[in-house]
C-alpha cells in the first residue's frame, strides 16, 4: 500500500472517535437584523452534528437537535429597527447645515448604542441562563463585535480560554479594525456611518477622519470603559482591559463582499462572509411594490 493510502485507511478506522465541537454564540445586541446574519451559520453547525449554545434576544423557533438557546428576552426591548421619518421632514437647524448636519447626525445615530450596550450589560452579568451556560467548557465561542464587549469580560470572568470568533453583521465598526491588526487608514476606508466610497475629496476625508476618530473615543469612555466597571462591581474583582481582550480574538467575520462594500486591506484573520445567510433555494418572489420604504399591493 502506498503510504498515502494507509493514512486514508488510518484515518477511516479512527473516524469513529471524531467528536463534535461544543460551540457557544453569545449575541447581546437587540436588532433582529444582526441576527438575521448569523442564526444560519449557528444552525448549519448544529445540524452538521456540533453542540450550539446560543445566547440571544431571538431564539430559534424550530430549533436544530443538539442546539440550546438562551434567551435573553426580558433583559431588554427589541430593536424593531424602525426610525424616525420626522428626522428628514422637520430636520433641526443644525441638521440642516450643510456637512455639520451630516456629521451630527451621524453623531447621533451611535449615542443610543451605549445605553443600550450597558443596560444589557448589567443585566447580562447576573442572568442566570447564561452564568449557567458559561460553567460548562466550550472549544470555540462567536461573539458579536458591535456596540459592546461585555462578554468578553464574562468569559475571562468564567475562565472559558475558547478561541473567540468575532461576527460582525456589517462592515468594520470604527473599533474593529485594531484587535485584528487591519489598517482603516481614514482617507480611504470610508468609517460604516458614512456613505463615502474610497474615494473621497479632501472634505470628505476630513469628516471620516474626525468620526473615526470620535467614534473609536465614544466606544472607549462611553461603552468600554463603563462596561468593565460593571463588570468589575459585579463581580467585586478586577478583569483585564477589555481592549485587550477584544484584541486577543482569533479571527473576524464580516457581512461584506468587496463587489458591494468597495475594495479595503483585508489581513488572514478578517474573512468576508457577505451573504452567507442567504437561502440558496430558488424562490418565486412576492408580489408586493415598494415605494421608498412603505409596501401596498401592486396596481
Ligand atoms: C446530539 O448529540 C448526541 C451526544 O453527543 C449525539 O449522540 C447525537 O448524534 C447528536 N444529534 C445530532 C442530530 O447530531
Ligand atoms: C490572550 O491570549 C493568550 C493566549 O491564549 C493568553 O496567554 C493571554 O493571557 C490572553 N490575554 C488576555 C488579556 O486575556
């Protein structure tokens, strides 16, 4: 027998005690469509035969065997993702000046993520489903990278060693880039509250780099900095940086396709998914008419 051949019937006669991977997702941000993104790929690996544990705010309705939920509904609203069309008709007489109204309401758009990544956040450090959940031992963990790093201070807390996976739904947050070592150099990486493409006139790149800049500020002192101190008085003992946890990830997964999303330095740690939740069965699409935003039955 070649030797190649002896390492196929090796492999075959061992097969029987391949083991599954004990995977946990822990998903604390309340916007259905983030969700959306990743809730294919966790029932994918639970119907390919690994043990899913998944801490969310939509758990599933029909859930794959060997895949538990934990839900954190309850701990806060969720996000119906709806907004607010007063904010184009009435705008204010900041919005209405020209490039400031663009940047603050930019601006505007990421406060309401901090109160929400902290009420979640002390809630979550004391919700027993999950406290439970993280005692047990898991070879992999997926972690939303979004508007917190909450969990990353549960799970140092645990003890839970797992490499971590961050899934983002989007493109890079402003704060991503750094833990995976990617360069968003801000005269052409366009930050994601914008609609610059790569390239921008001098203006333009002014303005990015001054969001980058404020948004990477307003993660650190108004999320981060306050996430550890709960996570600290929880638990009454001192955690690492949580920006030195989030920079100790393994890899990173974005909802981008670079036909779509315009071309960005990628490193090997930064995979793009984009469409990876996508149905790939062929269906009849409904007949429904959009206008803008609002659906009614064709005419
Ligand atoms: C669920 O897990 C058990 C125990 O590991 C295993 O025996 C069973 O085959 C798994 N079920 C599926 C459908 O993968
Ligand atoms: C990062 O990971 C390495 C290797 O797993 C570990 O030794 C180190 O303590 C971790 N750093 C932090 C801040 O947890």
């Amino acid at each position: 027998m070649r030797p190649s051949l002896l390492y196929c019937a090796a492999i075959l006669a061992l097969s029987n005690y391949v083991h599954s991977a004990r995977i946990l997702g822990l998903f604390p941000h309340t916007g259905k469509s983030h969700q959306m993104v990743f809730e294919p790929l966790l029932r994918k690996l639970a119907e390919r035969g690994h043990h899913v544990t998944v801490a969310s705010f939509f758990p599933l309705k029909n859930p794959p065997a060997n895949y538990t939920d934990i839900s954190f509904e309850g701990i806060a609203t969720l996000g119906l993702e709806s907004f607010d069309l007063n904010w184009y008709e009435n705008p204010d007489i900041i919005l209405r000046l020209p490039m400031i109204g663009r940047l603050v309401k930019q601006l505007n758009d990421f406060h309401p993520l901090a109160g929400m990544a902290l009420k979640v956040c002390s809630k979550a450090v004391d919700w027993p489903p999950l406290s439970e959940a993280l005692e047990k031992d898991y070879d992999v963990v997926f972690v939303e990278n979004f508007n917190s790093d909450c969990m990353l201070g549960l799970l140092h807390v645990h003890g839970i060693n797992a490499p971590v996976i961050a899934l983002l739904s989007s493109n890079l947050m402003p704060w991503s880039a750094d833990r995976i070592g990617v360069t968003d150099n801000p005269s052409y990486v366009p930050v994601i509250s914008t609609d610059y493409h790569s390239r921008m006139p001098f203006w333009e790149r002014m303005g990015n780099t001054f969001l980058k800049i404020y948004h990477k500020l307003w993660f650190r002192y108004l999320v981060q900095v306050k996430e550890q101190e709960i996570i600290e008085k929880h638990f009454g003992r001192k955690i690492p940086d949580l920006e030195d946890l989030g920079r100790n990830i393994s890899l990173m997964m974005l909802n981008t396709y670079h036909a779509l999303n315009g071309p960005a330095p990628l490193v090997p740690g930064l995979l793009e998914v984009g469409g990876m939740h996508l149905d790939p069965t062929r269906k009849v699409i409904p007949e429904v008419c959009y206008f803008m935003f609002v659906k009614y039955k064709c005419p």
